[in-house]
C-alpha cells in the first residue's frame, strides 16, 4: 500500500512538474515574441516579385521597399523571378526560411488562380502566411498608339471580320489578364489570339512598339504611357470606373457585357512558421506606408485601389478570391494550351 502510495504522489508530482516546465516555456516564449519583433530583421529583407520589372507588382512593391527600409530600419530590396504565372517567386519564397526576411510579394495569379490551374509545387493557403493586402487595381485595356481602332466595340468589330483576327498580350497564363481576355472573348465571340508574356512589363513594350494588338494592363504600370500619349486605353476592368479616370468606360459599358470585373490584387506574404509577431509588425507597418497621405494619392492616381486590411482579413480576402477564380475557370473552361 505504501508503495502503491508512493507511486500515486510520484505520478502527481511528475504531472505537476510537467505542467509548470510547460507553462514557463509557453511564459518564456509570450515574453520572448515582442522582443523578436523588437530585433527584425537582423539583415536585408528582400521583396521577391514573380513578374518582369514594370509590371504592376513591381511598381507596388518598389513604391513600398524605400519606406518599409525606413520603418525596419534595415535595406529592403526587389528581386524579380518572372515565370510561371508567379508561381516560381512562390515557390522559392515557400522554400525559404521563415524569419521574415524573404517575403512574396503575391498577386492574383500565384495565389487565387494557379492552383486550379496548372500543377504547383506549393498549397497557397496552407504554405504562405498573408500579412497584408496593398492594393486592388483595374485593368486597363490599352492599345497602340496607332491602332486602327479607339473603342472597345471597334476593336471587337476588326477582330471579327479580320481574318487572322487581333493578338491579345497576357502578362502571363492564368493571370487576371488571362481571365479578362478569354472573357472579353467568350461574351463577345471576337477573333483574339492569346500571345502570353512574362509579366506586364514586356508586354507592355510590345504595345508600345507596335508588335501586338491589344492588352489588359495594370492600370499603375500603364497609366504614365497613356496620359503622354504614347498607347490608348480603352476601357477598364472593374465593375466601376477608375476615380482618377472618370471619363474611360468600363468594359461591361463598352462592351454591353453585364457582370464584367476582373481585377488585379497585390499583397504581401511570407512562409508558413514565420513568427506571429514578424506578420504582425509587417502587417503594421505596411498598412502605416499604404495610409500614409503621399502614397495613398500616389496609387489612387494611377488607378490603385488601397486596402488596409488586417492579417485575419487579408487572409478571409484571398480566400474569397480563390473561390470567385475557381469558379470562372469552370464558366470559362480556361485550360493550359
């Protein structure tokens, strides 16, 4: 009996003990998570974008860089890794360690579209932490400065009774530009040829050049061009006009095409095991950097929608998109070509 008795206070006390070693460990983690966000980043923090410098992303991302540097009080530098539809800069940063100092900058395609899409070597929702949402932003259907045509409905009147039809820019396959391409397509049964790119940036010089005929661009990586003069733009995306455009119609008005709105997102995410204090402080500091009254004008002219969002609605955010992209590649029966 006394060693049955002995035996029961020995188990009580090694729970007891047990329960206390778990509880200052779970004490000395709370206690160390601020100061973890006190001391990040301990070197550069390095913006990955999945797209060719100029693109919308990139823009977004080279207007944050210099003030989060400022705020982390360490460099803060754009590395572009163009492929796939995003999803190699996706990739890469999911392979990276996760202290917060290599972080995605995530647009539409890598993380709302891909995955239903085309075989990916990462689950957006379960391998990336979203920290916040920058901006949500048109596209711009923007053509050569010469083109033949200065509507939507001119346009989708010479691809029908053209033969070889028009050819089509896409920043890349699966991209919003994708989407609203095949759909303009679709409603309007015009003749256009899909010719994708590696972002934004080339495709837009391609418009410049003369050498295709039509694109949805980002409204922030085209708008300079239009305003000089140097490409037309006919119509925009969303379902509402751009407030810094007010006088160029949207495609469903132009186009008499109900329900048209496709736009291009841009935020920023980091490795799944990236500490919870990082999100929070990045999530902090860049919303601090998008409300700032210099770069919320700066984006909302040059057609930029900004969104402060915190991290569990940024989250909520991309979700919603995955399941409203789902949706269209069923409707539309978008495929890999």
């Amino acid at each position: 009996m006394r060693h049955d008795a002995q035996s029961h206070a020995g188990a009580r006390a090694l729970k007891i003990a047990r329960r206390l070693a778990a509880a200052a460990g779970l004490a000395a983690l709370m206690a160390a998570t601020p100061a973890l966000a006190q001391t990040y980043p301990t070197r550069e923090v390095t913006l990955v974008v999945g797209y060719a410098a100029g693109g919308t992303g990139d823009v977004i991302a080279r207007v944050i860089s210099d003030r989060l540097a400022k705020k982390l009080g360490k460099p803060v530098v754009v590395d572009n890794r163009a492929g796939a539809s995003g999803s190699l800069a996706a990739s890469y940063v999911v392979k990276s360690a996760p202290d917060g100092q290599t972080l995605l900058v995530g647009q539409t395609a890598e993380i709302s579209i891909n995955p239903f899409l085309m075989k990916i070597a990462y689950d957006p929702q379960a391998d990336l932490l979203p920290i916040a949402l920058a901006a949500v932003v048109p596209l711009g259907l923007v053509a050569p400065e010469k083109a033949p045509f200065s509507t939507v409905q001119e346009a989708i009147e010479l691809a029908k009774k053209t033969p070889a039809g028009l050819t089509f820019a896409s920043s890349g396959i699966g991209t919003p530009s994708h989407f609203a391409t095949d759909m303009l397509k679709a409603k309007s049964k015009a003749n256009f040829t899909l010719v994708p790119y590696k972002g934004a940036g080339p495709a837009l010089n391609d418009i410049l050049g003369g050498h295709v005929d039509l694109f949805f661009s980002g409204l922030p990586a085209a708008v300079q061009n239009v305003r000089a003069g140097r490409m037309k733009l006919l119509a925009v995306s969303s379902a509402q006009r751009a407030a810094s455009l007010p006088n160029v119609p949207t495609v469903a008005e132009a186009a008499n095409i109900p329900g048209f709105d496709i736009t291009l997102w841009v935020g920023f995410f980091a490795p799944k095991g990236t500490p919870a204090a990082i999100i929070t402080r990045l999530n902090t500091d860049i919303n601090e950097i998008i409300s700032s009254p210099e770069v919320k004008e700066r984006f909302l002219a040059e057609g930029a929608d900004v969104h402060v969002l915190s991290v569990e609605q940024t989250a909520a955010f991309t979700r919603a998109e995955s399941a409203k992209y789902k949706g269209l590649i069923q409707e539309l029966g978008i495929k890999l070509e």
